[in-house]
C-alpha cells in the first residue's frame, strides 16, 4: 500500500524542514514548496492525499491558494499559520480548510492533526468503497463488476483499476504521473502515453461518444478526472 502523499507549502526553511522530516518519521511521503505559485503547479499535476497550507507565502496568499484547491480537489487542507486571532481561523476555516494550527505547534499535534484528517478523508471514500458510482457507471469491488445502466461491461484489470482510482477520485485531476504511481506502480520505467492508451480504451467501454466523453474527460496540462454530473 503506498504511503499517504503530503505537501508542505511553507517558505520559513526550518519550519518546513521540521515539518518534512517529522512526516517522513512517520512513515508520510512529503512534497515541500516554497512558493505559492510553484506549490499550485504541483500539487495539480501530481495531487496529494493532504496538503499542510502556510498562510504568508510568496506569490500569492495561502488562503487563495486554499481557495482554488477546494474548488478543483476534495482532499484535506490544513493550515498551519503564525495568525493567532480567532479572526484569521474563521477566514481559514471560510476559505476551505479542514483545520487550522498556529505556530508555534508541537509536533505531536501535528502528526495527530494529519492522521485525523486523513482517517477522515478515507472514512468519505470507505463509506461507499465496496461499490462506486459516477452518473450511469456502477463499479462493484467485490465482484469486480461495472455495468453502465443495466449493461455490464468487461473491462481488463489495468483498466478496472484506473475507473476504481478515477471513481474513488470523482471530480478531482489526477495527473498522468500520479495515476501511473496509483495504478502501475512506478513511473520511472513506464511511458506516460500508456495512460492514454488506456483512457481511450476506457471511454470505448464507457462512454456514447468516446470522442465526446461525458465522464472521463481530459483536463488539458494537467491529467484526466472523472466528471461529477449537476
């Protein structure tokens, strides 16, 4: 099982530092960012599980940061901020974030904020994992089924496991680089057209019109999700 990804976007060195380190300790894989530009970049084309959000950082504000994350991801945010008043945790809180830490913090409550999100997080997925459904698309785990309405269709294993990480992920981007890790395992040996490849057979599979795709749609520079209907 890969270990749970997490961006530390935090310009202060030492405290980023500290963070990353007492993470990795804990067994976390850690993205570290100092710039909120370079930080937005990266986290859309490779999404974490958890994103630990700085509010004063170069570029741009962490609360709007915060802001563009919520409208295009469903993951954890936590702020971790030296704004103490109860004022700057509301317009956190406002903005989109699950939580919110002042500095200066003691590691342990961190390491106990990060696993309580992200139990969290998991409980939204596990309450409905054994069968997921976007619009018409019904994936059963159990019996390692997808029918699209009434109609089951055969889809090989690789292709299974992208629909289950792209239906667990609904709405959310997903890069070529993170579905690669999530689904094959490696990207290092693995050509990223091989994502591709089986995207178009997917959509053969699932959708009307595969060049018109109503579910698993291509969000261009970025990756692919699958689309949550109005």
């Amino acid at each position: 099982m890969l270990a749970a990804k997490i961006a530390v976007v935090e310009d202060e060195a030492d405290i980023a530092k500290l963070i990353k380190h007492t993470l990795e300790s804990e067994g976390y894989s850690v993205d570290a960012y100092e710039d909120g530009f370079v930080a937005l970049d990266g986290i859309r084309q490779n999404p974490p599980d958890l994103v630990l959000l700085d509010i004063m950082l170069p570029g741009i504000d962490g609360r709007e940061i915060c802001r563009l994350l919520r409208r295009e991801f469903d993951l954890p945010i936590i702020i971790v901020s030296a704004r103490t008043t109860e004022v700057d945790k509301v317009i956190g809180l406002e903005v989109g974030a699950d939580d919110y830490i002042t500095k200066p913090f003691s590691v342990l409550e961190l390491v106990a904020r990060v696993r309580s999100a992200l139990r969290r997080a998991s409980g939204k997925v596990r309450s409905g994992e054994e069968v997921l459904r976007g619009g018409e698309v019904t994936l059963d785990k159990c019996r390692h089924t997808v029918l699209v309405g009434d109609k089951q269709v055969h889809l090989r294993p690789k292709e299974f496991a992208l629909l289950e990480i792209l239906l667990a992920n609904k709405g959310r981007v997903l890069s070529r680089e993170a579905l690669l890790e999530r689904v094959w395992g490696e990207t290092e040996y693995i050509d990223q057209g091989t994502v591709d490849v089986h995207i178009r057979r997917l959509r053969e599979k699932l959708e009307k019109d595969p060049n018109n795709p109503r579910y698993v749609v291509t969000v261009r520079g970025v990756g692919y999700k699958f689309a949550i209907e109005d």
